[in-house]
C-alpha cells in the first residue's frame, strides 16, 4: 500500500501521489514530474502512453491514462468496473492509439484515484457522472469527436451524464452492468450490496473476499476451457490499489451500490432525454448481471445490441478485439 503523508499540503498531493504511484508500479510519469526512468527501454508504442494525474476538485484527483495520436481521428474515452483499475485498457488503448488518442482513468475508490470519506464523497452513480463530466472538461477533449465505453459501474453514470448534457459525446458503447432495478437479473451478492440490513455484511465479505475477488473475479462463470488470465501488470495493480487511501475497493463499490436504486429509478424514468447514439455489447455468458438486462435496455432506449457468445462479465478482458472493433465502428 501506498501511505501520502496527511502533512502534505493539498497543492502538492497530486505531485506526491503520482511520484508514489508511478514508483510502485514502475510506470513512467508524464509531464513535468521528471523523466521517464525505463524510457530507453520502452517500445516506441509505449512511450505514447502517459500515466499521471489531473486535479477534479478539492477532494479528488484522477490517475489517469492518456495514449497521444498526432493526428487523431477522435477520441476514446474508457471507463472502467469493479475491481478494476485503468490499466484494464492499456493494450486495447495502444492498439486504438493508431487512429485515436485514447483516455482511462480511475473511479474515485478505485485504483490510486482520490479515496476521500463518504462526508465527503458519497460513491454514488450520480457522483460519478459529475466527475466524468468534470474529467472530460479539466482533460480538454473535444466531445464532438468522442466516444465513450463504458462498462459495469462506469456505465450507468456515462448514461445520467448524457441524459443531463446531451453533447458530451458523440456516441456511447455500454454493457454488462444493471441500469434498471431488476434484482432478478443480478448476482445475489450484489442484490445484497444495496440499502438494507444485509448491506454492511456483504461489504465486509467482500473484504475479506479480496485475494479471491481479484484472482477470480474475471473467470467466475465460465467454462473452464473459456477462462483466461489478466495481465501481470494489471493484476499487481488492482492489488496494490485495493487498500490505498482511506478506504477500500471493496469499500467504494459497496458504497456506490449503496445509493444504486435511486439513480436506477432516475435513469429509468427519463429514458426519452438520451439522445446520444448509445450501442449495448453484452457477454451472453455474464454471470453478474444477465444478458436480460442488457436486452431490455437495448430495447428500451432503441440501441443497437451485440450479444457475446462465450463471453462472461469482462468482453473487453476476454476477447479485447471486439471492444476494439466495436470502438472502430462507432467511428464510422
């Protein structure tokens, strides 16, 4: 775990958590933070890649992923699940990079993203639709040439930020999360991560669940001749991140389900107000939210559906060559 001393003040937190952060992981820092320290050794393509940090508001500051093009075509903006974190992306990204720059970052709780106190930040899908539309902001990016992808929590936010402010891109790929209470299409542990009696409980099993959440996670559900492995580097990420700041992982998800309902009954009863082309890729072997949702949805808002045969909760992990075709597409 990584400890920022509560002494340092906050104009120099972001400095100090990238310096931190890059030191752990072995990333290079982008920007005025110094010198890539692998740079000779880095393939030509992965020097494009530039892991650092930009400042949202008081209580929180982004890592972030931004993977440069001299000439983009547009821009890809990714948007990450439970347990992830950014790199999730990263070799999807460089291979989109030829055409387009590329942008990930962490949710707030989510890999070395602020982690404040819920006084403070509440963890909740509309919060997070404000701090996506903040990033897409503080980050420059032209949204008239954007498109977004967008899966499990990272989903449901994207769709209140475009019901709210219907140019903020110019069209949206989501899939395999719940934008509708629909307890009968979820997990039963996710049915038990919203409001009630059961709710501390199942945070505290998903804590101690860690180790088996983040070597699990991505393959529970699936044949064994489907199951596949992450990236070294991700893995070693996503657990180093799991207890940074004051809260954790497992925290910062339970937290936004807490206030899941509520924002799933707001989305629902505004559908009409999503005028952004939104497209729902969804794995047919999805075992925490079935592919039901995902065709409800689609049929609701009047979107384009790709149902996965073979594929579980993570299409973009088990099979990234669809992700990047479906992104390619979005283009046309």
């Amino acid at each position: 775990m990584i400890n920022i001393s509560e002494r340092i003040d906050r104009c120099h937190r972001g400095v100090a958590m990238a310096v931190a952060a890059a030191t752990a992981l072995g990333a290079p820092i982008s920007g005025s933070l110094g010198a890539p320290a692998r740079a000779q050794t880095l393939s030509e393509q992965e020097q494009k890649v530039d892991v650092g940090f930009i400042e949202i508001d008081e209580d929180i500051t982004l890592r972030r992923m931004v993977v440069h093009n001299a000439n983009p075509k547009g821009t890809v903006l990714f948007l990450h699940g439970f347990p992830e974190t950014l790199y999730a992306w990263k070799s999807i990204s460089l291979t989109l990079a030829d055409d387009y720059e590329v942008h990930a970052f962490d949710w707030p709780g989510f890999g070395f993203s602020s982690r404040p106190k819920v006084d403070r930040f509440s963890y909740a899908p509309k919060d997070y639709a404000r701090v996506l539309n903040d990033y897409i902001r503080k980050a420059g990016i032209n949204t008239s040439k954007l498109t977004i992808y967008a899966t499990d929590v990272g989903a449901l936010p994207a769709l209140l930020l475009a019901q709210e402010k219907p140019g903020i891109a110019t069209s949206i790929i989501v899939g395999d999360f719940a934008p509708f209470d629909r307890s009968h299409y979820m997990y039963a542990s996710l049915q038990s991560l919203k409001t009630g009696p059961s709710m501390d409980k199942a945070r505290d099993q998903l804590n101690k669940n860690r180790d088996d959440i983040l070597e699990n996670a991505f393959r529970r559900g699936l044949p064994k001749e489907a199951q596949f492995d992450v990236p070294r580097e991700f893995k070693d990420d996503m657990s180093r991140a799991w207890g940074h700041g004051a809260i954790t992982t497992a925290d910062a998800f339970s937290y936004y389900y807490a206030h899941f309902t509520r924002d799933q009954n707001h989305f629902e009863s505004r559908l009409e107000q999503l005028a952004i082309p939104v497209k729902v890729v969804w794995g047919e072997n999805d075992l925490y939210i079935k592919k039901e949702m995902g065709i409800e949805l689609a049929d609701r808002i009047g979107a384009g559906l790709t149902l996965l045969p073979g594929i579980g909760h993570y299409p973009h992990l088990q099979n990234p060559k669809q992700t990047i075709d479906e992104v390619r597409a979005a283009f046309r």
